[in-house]
C-alpha cells in the first residue's frame, strides 16, 4: 500500500492548523486549560493513517514545537515520539475502540507528557504539578471529539483517494 | 521521505534513533548550547505562523481601539503631554548629573561607564512553554539582539534574552526559576544574586549574610557584575527578611518591579564601551546579523 500524495497535503496542513491552535494566546486563568492541539492530531492521524503518520512525523512535530514554546530541543520531540509508539503498539485495538475511550486513552498520554514536562522543569509544588498535568488531560479529553469532527472530512477524502 | 516514513513504523530500532536524537539535541541545547543557529532557522519558519495565531487578537485590539471615544483620546493624549513635560523636567538635572558623574570618574581616573542604546520592541502574546515564563518579542538577529541581552520593562529589569531567531526573540522573565541575576541594595551597596521562583511577584534573595545591611522596602538594582547586563536598574523591592536559624545567609525575598504579569513593551539594551565600535560590529551568536 503505498501513500498516496494527497496524504502529503492533507495530513501537514491539519498538524499546520493544530500548531496554529497551540500557539494561540489563551487568557492567563484558563492557560493550564489548553488542550495539547497538535499531539492530538498528531495521535489522530496516528491512529487512522499508522502507515503515513508514525515515530518520525511526531518526533518532527515535537521538535517545533520545542522551538515554538521555546522549551529545551528535544523534549517535546521525545515525548511526541513516545506517545506515538504507544498508540501505534495499540493502534488496532483503539481503531475498535469508541471515541469515549480513544478520548481517554490521549488524556492518559496527555498527563504523562505534561507530568514529565513539569517533572523535568523541577520549579513546580506539588499542587501546581497536580493541576497543571490534569487540567491539560482533562481538556484533551474534551477537545478529542472536537478534533475527530474536524477531521473528519479530510480524513474521508484520503480514503475516497486511495 | 515516504519510504523512510514507513520504515521507521513500529520498528524499535527507529524508535531508539530517535529517543536518542531527541536526548543527544536536548544535551546539546540545554547544556551545550550549540544549537542556536539550528533554533534561529525553525524560528523562522515559524514566525508566519505565530503570526497567524496572534491575528484574532490583534485584530480585536485593534477594533477596540477604533472605537475608542475621540473624548478618551483627547485625555490620553493630554496626560501623555503632562507626562512628557515631568520627564523632561528630571532630565535637565540628569544630563548634569551625568556631565558631572563622568567629571568626578576622570578625576578619579576610574573606569569608564559603558554607553548604552536602547531598542523598543513588541510583544507578540504567543504561547510558551508551561511553566517557563518566557515571552516572545519582535526583534531579532536583524536588529542585533543577541542571547544575553538585557531586556527591560519602563519601571524596571524584565529579563534576557535567551533564545534569537531572525525577526523573534525570546525573552525569559526575571520570575523564571532558572533565572538568577546579580543585584546590589541601592542603599548600602550589599551585593546578592535574585532568583526567580516561578511566581510572577516575588523573587528570592541568595546569598545574603544575616547581618547584611538591608531593610524592608530597599531598592535592588542591577550590579553589573558578571557582565551581559547594565548596572543600576531596579529590579525589585524587598519584601520581608527572615534570618535563618541555621545557615550564614537570610532568606530574604523581593517583589518586581516590572509588570512580569503583562508586559506590554520591551526596551532592549545594548552596552558599548564609549571607544568600541557600534552595535552593527559587535559579537553577535548568530551569524545573521548583516542587515540594515
């Protein structure tokens, strides 16, 4: 099965808009509450397209993020990668899964990666790290339907092309 | 690249390349700090897109800019004048002040105090990274920003630059807790470092002895020391002073003064000695600075 090129647009213009949505400015009180956009899409097409999307797109797409956040190279790009094997390693049997439980399974991913960011930063109390890991985990579990809906469509146009 | 793509699915050999990568970049970066360059280039790439996502709000002060009333301009506009006309005032006796410091400092035959040029730059309110407070300005190499720099606020130190990007550039707050900066009490001259704790008011004052000569509401301003940052900016008033019970050094903490909170604008600070070349000609950590 070889990918096909629409693949090659469809897919970057998506993990493009989802960059876009991170970076845009949230106001200081709901800031925890930003849902990690771009590992969601990234997980999305993970899930549905494993053969186009996979370790290297994530590492990738973690790595501007590292540059966009402005957080050490390397970390966000070693998260990516990591949360995208364990999706790919469970990838079939989250394909089965309903959208409730895809939706919790990014969130699990969702509060380790933020737990280690935190983790590794070392500045953060403990009550700081505890809402600052789940707020982001509990909003990636809402935002994992708004991001299935929104990709819906050019997800159904990649499979009309193959 | 499709190929590569699909090689690397689900092989643990891949997945180890790039665990390594990421660890071997992140060595490099945070440690080594070789990797400047390679982060101006992404930076650049990704200005466009910051730009998309600041667009909304922008647009929106914008809007809410246009509509403001002609009346509230005009009072703006008078407080600004007013404004102006004090400054001026203070500067007369500044400029003699100056004439007279640089006198005494001749007769003294000490060193030379270093020029400085000032830069005003733009906030752009993009994301950063969780807990880092860090905010993204609009120079960058081609203005001659480079890492180190001290970027400050109008009442005071807001922080450095850490990282340079052609147009951008990211300034970390003074309240980051891997900040620290060399400071002195204005009053008595006792030198300490501060040290940001991750809270945007309050910072925290190492290395001061118990007995060190230093009261609620003293001035800290910057020491100079270590080089990189101008001497005598404010940066915080202190708080409260506890003497340790065991231990040479007071736990003494500070707020700034700088709105860390909201920043709006960034005066960026370049240092030259008054016989060194122009900034156009100085060090710069990124190569690209041959614009202008």
């Amino acid at each position: 099965m070889r990918t096909d090129p629409a693949a090659w647009l469809i897919i970057p213009s998506t993990l493009l808009a989802a960059l876009v949505l991170e970076l845009f400015p949230w106001p200081d009180l709901l800031d925890p509450w930003q849902p990690p956009w771009l590992l969601l899409t990234v997980l999305f097409w993970a899930i549905r397209r494993p053969d186009t999307v996979g370790m290297s797109i994530a590492w990738i797409a973690g790595l501007i993020l590292d540059v966009a956040l402005g957080s050490p190279l390397g970390t966000h790009a070693l998260l990516f990668t990591l949360a995208t094997t364990m999706t790919l390693v469970a990838q079939r049997m989250l394909l089965a899964l309903s959208m409730i439980q895809q939706a919790l399974w990014v969130a699990f991913l969702t509060l380790l990666q933020q737990a280690f960011l935190l983790l590794m930063d070392g500045h953060a109390s403990a009550e700081k790290l505890m809402l600052m890991s789940l707020a982001p985990a509990l909003s990636a579990l809402l935002a994992w339907p708004v991001i299935n809906i929104a990709l819906m469509n050019p997800q159904r146009r990649l499979e009309r092309g193959r | 690249m499709a190929n590569l793509f699909r090689k690397g699915r689900g092989g643990p050999v891949w997945l180890a390349v790039l665990v390594l990568l990421s660890l071997g970049l992140y060595l490099a970066d945070s440690r080594l700090h070789l990797l400047e360059g390679v982060r101006g280039w992404i930076m650049a790439g990704l200005e466009p897109i910051q730009r998309l996502a600041t667009l909304p709000s922008s647009l929106w002060r914008g809007a809410s800019e246009s509509f403001h009333s002609r009346e509230h301009l005009e009072n703006e506009r008078a407080r600004l004048g007013q404004e102006n006309l004090l400054l001026k005032t203070q500067m007369q006796t500044f400029w003699s002040i100056q004439e007279e410091n640089k006198r005494l400092r001749a007769a003294l035959k000490a060193t030379r105090p270093l020029e400085q040029d000032l830069l005003l730059a733009e906030i752009i309110p993009v994301q950063s990274a969780p807990l880092g407070q860090t905010v993204l300005i609009n120079r960058g190499a081609h203005d001659h920003v480079h890492v180190g720099q001290a970027a400050l606020a109008a009442e005071g130190v807001l922080g450095q630059v850490i990282h340079v990007g052609p147009q951008t550039a990211e300034v970390m707050l003074l309240s980051d807790g891997s900040h620290a900066l060399p400071v002195r009490v204005a009053r008595s001259g006792q030198r300490a470092i501060a040290r940001g704790t991750g809270g945007m008011d309050r910072l925290e004052i190492l290395h001061m002895p118990n007995n060190a000569d230093v009261r609620e509401g003293d001035l800290l301003v910057t020491s100079g020391l270590g080089g990189g940052f101008p001497a005598g900016y404010p940066v915080a008033v202190v708080m409260g002073i506890a003497p340790a019970q065991s231990g040479p050094f007071a736990s003494i903490s500070a707020r700034p003064l700088a709105p860390l909170n909201d920043p709006r604008e960034v005066i960026l600070v370049w240092m030259r000695d008054t016989t060194a070349p122009l900034p156009a000609e100085t060090k710069n950590t990124d190569g690209a600075a041959h614009a202008h």
